[in-house]
C-alpha cells in the first residue's frame, strides 16, 4: 500500500512539472520598415494557446483552430500570424517597435513557459559629424566636451580615438553615450578626436581638430648669435610669455663676441628679431619709447634682412616687440643703449 501511493505520488509530481519546451530566434534586427519575423518553435503534447505581450497582451490565439486570433489595435493591420504556428511579423517597422517582446504557450497538463524576443531596428547611418567648443578651449578650463553626432542612424557601438589611440574613459576623458568630456583640461588634450559608429548594416567616421589654448607664464628662451661691437648699444630684456609661445631674440652683425658684456657700436646695423610659434599664429606689433633719452644717434636704421618679421626706423633706445596670440598680448622690451 505504502508503496502503490508513493509510486501515485510521483506520476502526479512528474505530471505537474512537465512544461513546454519553447525556443525563438533572439534577439531579431532589422532595418527600418522592413518585416520583422519573430520566430517561435515548440515541443508541446497538446496544442498550445499562445499570447503575444509587451506591457499588454496583443495578440492570442489556439494553434491549430480555427477562429481567428485576437489582435490588439495598436497592430491592426501590421500583425501577420500562421495560426498553425506561435510565430508573428511585424510589418512596416519603426523605431518604436524596437522593444522586448514576451510569447507564452499553455497547454492541458503542461506548465505555462515564456520567452523574451528582443527586436531591435535600426535605421542606416550618415553624415557622422564629430563637434567641439565654439568657445576657445583653455588650459585650466574645468571641463569641455566633444560631441558625437549624425544626421540620421541608431548605432550599436561607438568608439572614440585621439590622434589615433583608443580613448578608454576614465576620470579625465568621461564618455557617456555619444559625449566624450575632459575634465580639468591641460596643453596634452589638443589634438584629432575620431568617433566611429556603427551597426549591424552601416557605420560611419568622423574627426575633428581640438585646440587647447595656454595661459600666460614667466619662462622665455634666449640665444644670442653675434653683435658688430664698437660703442655703447645695451641691450635690456624684460618679458613674460604664454606657454604656448617660444621667443627668440637674435642680435645678428658682424663679429662675434662673449654673450656678456651685450654692446654693440652706435651708429652700426643691428638686426632685432621677435619670432614666435604659436596656435593660432600670432601678429606682431613694434613701437618704441622714452622720447626724452638724447642719447641715441639721429636716424640710424634698424634692419631685419634675415627674414619677414617687421623692420623697424631705429630712432630711441627702447624698443617693444608685442606678440598677440588669439587676442592676448605678450611683450618683450630690448632697451639699446
């Protein structure tokens, strides 16, 4: 007796566990307004009844009878269904229908088993455009962003390169969906920011040029070639430049000699050159001061024959090179005694 109902006992649990075996073919990609096909295939001893459902059930019919399912109105007329099957189409599809999609199956003596049909639709990508500030971007700057943009397309992967090396986000370069933003911008920031996008049937590149402006700093670089030496012409320099500038005062006559004593003859040629390398190039402005010194000679001529930069009419001793980057001065005085 004891053991006739366990043998009971267990038909009746085996009975009870049983479910119906369902597999689909997720997730589904497809691109804008075409058919989606989401597949169903089962293992079932009895016909099931099948339910289609996002937040409600949309679909529900009996495989194998006969009436006809049941469709919501939000798929009327883009609902295809082989009721001798669990499958559906979805037709004319939007950008709106990519969502996940859950289909369950009863049957008579066989648990209720449900899957999720991930549908995904894309739309094909173009005109991928890479952004950066309007505004001049500054060394010191708390943070500035890139952007990423494109007219039209959905993308599964976007991937951000500097100068040709892979951008892993971190604390400086924080990336969050198609921005990439550095905070506490420096001078090594400037550079080729490159975006690729891309999805399962298109994909596009872009890049774009980030410049990073320098503040102002006290360092400046000097070299000294060769002065023609007779009389008295001293020459003091006083500057500051910005950091993105190098400065290079040339004081270039005839015979050469020590850097100190810096004396050249009154009355002789000497050529004063104010150079600078700088983004974006700077302009140069020359003026000179002190009107009351009688010292200086009359109308001897300061020439600078070695390259473009501005020729100056030599008339008092001191005398002021301004380099102005991107609205910005910076001035180097040469006082010529």
């Amino acid at each position: 007796m004891h053991t006739a109902l366990t043998l009971l006992c267990g038909g009746l649990l085996a009975a009870v566990t049983v479910a119906i075996e369902i597999s689909t073919n997720n997730p589904v990609k497809v691109i804008i307004g075409e058919t989606a096909n989401l597949n169903v295939s089962f293992v079932s001893k009895n016909p099931p009844h099948v339910t289609w459902a996002l937040s409600d059930t949309f679909a529900s019919w009996t495989v194998g009878q006969v009436p006809p399912p049941m469709v919501s109105q939000v798929f009327v007329n883009r609902l295809t269904i082989n009721t001798s099957t669990a499958s559906i189409a979805i037709l004319q599809t939007t950008l709106a229908d990519s969502r996940n999609y859950t289909v369950s199956l009863t049957a008579v003596d066989e648990l209720l088993s449900s899957q999720k049909v991930t549908l995904r639709v894309y739309e094909l990508i173009s005109e991928v455009l890479v952004t950066v500030p309007v505004d001049d971007v500054k060394e010191g700057d708390s943070k500035t962003t890139v952007i990423c943009a494109m007219t039209t397309g959905t993308w599964d992967t976007l991937s951000w390169t500097k100068d040709g090396k892979t951008i892993v986000g971190d604390a400086h370069m924080v990336i969050a969906s198609n921005e990439l933003t550095i905070q506490g911008v420096v001078r090594g920031d400037a550079g080729t920011y490159s975006c690729s996008v891309k999805n399962p049937f298109s994909d596009g590149t872009s890049q774009n040029q980030l410049t990073v402006y320098c503040k102002y700093s006290t360092h400046s670089h000097l070299t000294w070639q060769s002065v023609r030496f007779l009389q008295g012409i001293f020459v003091d320099l006083s500057f500051r430049l910005p950091c993105s500038l190098s400065i290079r005062l040339c004081f270039t006559p005839s015979i050469p000699v020590p850097p100190a004593p810096r004396f050249v003859l009154v009355n002789s040629t000497v050529t004063l050159t104010c150079s600078t390398s700088s983004e974006p190039p700077a302009q140069y402005l020359w003026s000179v001061g002190e009107s009351s010194d009688t010292n200086v000679p009359s109308n001897p001529v300061l020439i600078d024959d070695a390259s473009n930069w501005t020729r100056l009419e030599l008339q008092l001793h001191r005398y002021q090179c301004q380099a102005e980057p991107y609205g910005e001065e910076d001035a180097d005085d040469h006082r010529v005694r």
